[in-house]
C-alpha cells in the first residue's frame, strides 16, 4: 500500500534526514557557515515528491528482482527438459546474461586458466551455480585438481589421452560440467544437512525390527547383535568399517512428510537411499550434455562414478565409446578421482573434511570394486603419498612404525592401519620401475 505522505505531513511525522546538514548541498552548507541564522525554508512538495520517487525506486528493485527470480527459477525446478531448452537457446535475456557477468567476474582468479570455455559454455556453468553454489565450487575444485595432476605431476598422462583422441580441453569441460545432473535432483537431497549420527539414530527409531533386519541384510551389512540396541555403538560399527548410513538406509527415514511427497511427485522412490537417488545424477548430466552437443564431455560426466560396473547388483559395465575405450575409461576415471579428492577434502554439513591417507583408502575401494581404473588409480595414490613425504619427510615412517608423537593413540593407529592398506595396494597395482620411488618416499 503507498505510504500516505500528506497525513505523515499532518502529524509532523517529517523523516529526520530531509532537514539534516547531511542532506544539503556542499554550497548550501557553505552558505550556513556565513549565515547561521538563516535556514532552508521548508517545501512541503519537496518532501512529497521525495517519499513518491523513493516508493519508485524501491518498487523498481522488487520488480526486478521478481523478474529475475521468476526467470531463472527454471534451474531450480528439477525440470531437466525445460533446463535443457533453456540452455540451447542461442541467445540469452540481459537477465541470464547479467548473471554470467557476475559469476565470469566473482570467479575470475578460479578459472582465469580455462581459457577453453565458450560463451556456451559459460551458460551451462551459470546454470549450475544458479541452482547451487555449492555444486559449483565443486565442480571448479574437481577441475583445478584433474588440471594439476595432468599438467604438472602425471603430465605423461595427458599425453597419452590427446593420442588416443580425448582433447584436455574435453576433460576439463567434463569435470566442470560433471554434476549438472543435479539440477535434476531435489536440492533437499543433494544439500542434505543429516551426519552420520542423525542417519544412525533415524535407523535406530524404525519401530518395525523385520524393517531393519531387511535393510542390514539387503545391503550385505553384518552387525552384531551386541550393538544393534547401541546407537553410539552402531555409529563406531559404520566409521571403523568405512560405511557411510545414507548409502544404504532409505531416505524416508530423515525426511518430513512434505518432503516425501515432494520427492513421489519427481518420480523418486523414497524407498531408495539417498545414494541410490543421488546416483540418477550421473545420467542426468549425460542427458543434459547430450542433448546440447557435448558428446564426449557427455559420456564422461555420465560415467565419471561408473554406478553401472560390473557386480551383482548394478549389473555390467558400460561399454566405451570404441575408437576412444581406453582413453575414455582413463577420463572417466580420472574426473572420479579429482571429484571424489576433493569432495572429501572439504567440509560438508554431512561430513568433515577427512585426512588426506583416509581419502586415498576411500579411491583405493572404489579401484578394488571396479569403479575406477586400478592402474590409474596407483599412479593417482602413489603421486599423493610422494606429495607427502616431500613436505612431511618423517611422517609416513613415523606412522608406518607407530612413532608419532603429533597423533593420540586411536588416530594414529587408524592412520597407521591405512598406510599398510595403500602400501600394499600400491605393491600389487604400480609398475615395478615406480615401487622402488614409492618405498623411498
């Protein structure tokens, strides 16, 4: 409702600062200092018109910050047909491209070296730091890690995808772009702030005993029965054995009603684990990709966790691309591994960052049950580990020989037990020439 200025006249409800020295001009103030006896004559009509051109003003800010939430909130909508068309529109509304400009100049420095990226290129990057800044930093983090690694410590890697026919500029973009699937994905699910803790205690409070022992034993998961009543037990259990909660209970057990229906009205089965919901993202970003004409940059972001490798619940491994197999396989898997590094190095809502020897045992895992490329994988590890001991000369020693005096016994027992697990990974996956440099380091 407009702001009645007259009646505020009437009452001698007169904003403060229309009569403060602050308000007039540096002439006007000069003046004063000459004249103190003499001041500006009051206008009523001045401050009339004042108050009308401020309600102008500020009603032009809503307008068009609604007009920018309206057009936008297509990125927030999970509609991936309607994101897709909006993104292969050749030209763009001064809306959409002043949000390019500002995320060209707020990330500047992060990506001043992906000199690669086409103006097509940036709408596909705005669109997923306007659904999420978080997934956006990532993404910007996974392709600064794959960067390094290729151009400054596995630089012969590089080359041997540029001849098998994987451009680096491909790469780059597929780490970039790895995670537009999530635009896809409910960001109550993706953001999902519960710990380990919460999911345990969610478990613990299913009423229906036959439900949990169903779930424990669908997913393979052997608890004994001396902890399965102990929370703080089952939670110890979960983090010795390396199981993360949310990959295998189901998600309806965290989330609200509301939510629930949320989730069935996007065709999600809240039976499912958010893992297992979380992994639709993979497809959705080869989807999106494909149909805007990244081919390649499609088939590695669609593949770059690999969900469908060989076991026997996720069936066969997919098939590469034929003249490009091995080098896809290694792209793939190198976007993993810089992906996975770097989501583990950070803190989340749902999990602390984790130590640099833990998050390689993580990549080891998923090299032993085929996701990633075992030989690769050694190369990646082996490269971290050297990193270490280049700025930690003692360290690695020091927790091989339970020495050190910087870790409580418990950590560094855990630590100690994951360098013997990498060591002897790398033992059986390293060429011999390179084992005798990762005993050295």
């Amino acid at each position: 409702m407009p702001l009645n200025f007259e009646r505020h006249l009437n009452n001698h409800i007169i904003p403060k600062e229309i009569h403060s020295s602050e308000d007039c001009s540096i002439e006007t103030k000069q003046e004063e200092k000459h004249f103190p006896q003499q001041s500006r004559p009051f206008d009523k009509q001045h401050v009339i018109n004042f108050g009308q051109n401020l309600l102008v003003r500020e009603n032009s800010k809503i307008r068009q910050t609604f007009e920018k939430k309206k057009e936008l909130a297509v990125f927030k909508s999970g509609n991936l047909e309607a994101i897709t068309e909006f993104l292969g529109n050749e030209t763009a509304s001064p809306v959409f491209e002043n949000e390019i400009a500002r995320i060209k100049q707020a990330y500047e420095t992060e990506l001043s070296t992906a000199t690669f990226l086409t103006e097509k290129d940036w709408k596909v990057l705005a669109a997923v730091e306007l659904c999420d800044k978080k997934t956006f930093e990532h993404s910007i983090g996974t392709y600064l890690i794959a960067k390094n690694k290729i151009e400054k410590r596995l630089i012969k890697l590089g080359g041997e995808l540029a001849h098998e026919g994987v451009q680096l500029e491909q790469l780059y973009r597929a780490c970039l772009f790895h995670d537009i699937g999530k635009l896809g994905i409910p960001s109550f699910i993706f953001n999902n702030k519960a710990t380990d803790k919460d999911w345990i205690n969610c478990f613990m409070m299913i009423d229906d005993q036959d439900e949990k022992d169903e779930i424990l034993v669908e997913n393979k998961i052997i608890v004994p029965d001396s902890i399965r009543e102990d929370s703080d037990k089952m939670l110890e259990f979960f983090s010795t054995n390396k199981l993360r909660p949310e990959k295998y209970f189901p998600i309806k057990i965290i989330l609200s009603p509301e939510q629930i229906e949320s989730l069935k009205k996007q065709n999600f089965d809240p039976e499912k684990s958010l893992g297992e919901i979380m992994q639709t993202h993979e497809g959705f970003s080869e989807e999106i990709l494909k149909k805007l004409g990244y081919a390649l940059e499609a088939f590695l972001a669609g593949n770059h966790h690999n969900y469908k490798h060989k076991s026997e619940k996720l069936g066969e491994k997919p098939v590469a691309l034929s003249t490009l197999h091995i080098s896809t396989e290694i792209a793939s898997s190198i976007i993993h591994l810089a992906d996975v590094q770097h989501a583990l190095n950070e803190n989340r809502s749902y999990h602390s960052k984790q130590p640099i020897l833990r998050i390689m045992t993580f990549l080891i895992d998923d090299a032993k049950i085929g996701k990633i490329d075992p030989a690769l994988t050694a190369e990646w590890v082996d490269d971290e580990i050297k990193i270490i001991g280049l700025q930690h000369p003692k360290y690695l020693d020091e927790i091989r020989n339970m020495q050190s005096k910087f870790q409580h016994h418990a950590f560094l027992q855990k630590s100690h037990e994951e360098i013997l697990f990498i060591d002897e990974f790398l033992s059986d996956n390293l060429p011999d020439e390179k084992k005798d440099g990762h005993l050295a380091a």
